[in-house]
C-alpha cells in the first residue's frame, strides 16, 4: 500500500526541489510537478515528489486524522 501525505514547504532549493516539513521532519523532495510553488504551501508528497498543492485546513485535517490512527494502533499493539 502506498499512501501519500501532506507537508508543508518550508524552503524552496535549486533545480526544482524544496525542502518540506512533516511533523518536525525536514525532506527535500521534488516540486517540479506544482506550479509556483511557493514557502508556507501544503502538497501532497509521495515518493519525493509533491503531487498536488492541497489546502491547509484540508492538510490539518488529514494530519490529525493520521496521527490519531498512530495513537490507535500503538496502543492496540500493546
């Protein structure tokens, strides 16, 4: 299963790339599909590339979502 997620860009690099923020984690990855990409955008990132600029309240709520099957799942674990 592959699963795609938002972050958002907290600094644009050279040669199509930014650097993108999840949660405290910094990856860059590829923006050379999202038209003028810009500092404070959420996208959609999978596998290194961003997909699809989405909007931030849209990105919360996807991130609290994911972070709350993070917290079921480590509890049913133990």
């Amino acid at each position: 299963m592959c699963l795609a997620i938002p972050a958002e860009i907290t600094e644009l690099l050279p040669e199509q790339m930014a650097r993108v923020s999840l949660d405290g984690v910094s990856k860059a990855v590829s923006v050379a599909l999202i038209e003028d990409p810009q500092v404070g955008d959420y996208v959609v990132v999978h596998v290194g590339f961003a997909l699809a600029r989405i909007d931030p309240e849209e990105a919360r709520r996807t991130l609290d979502l994911l972070a709350e099957l993070g917290s079921d799942s480590q509890g049913a674990a133990a």
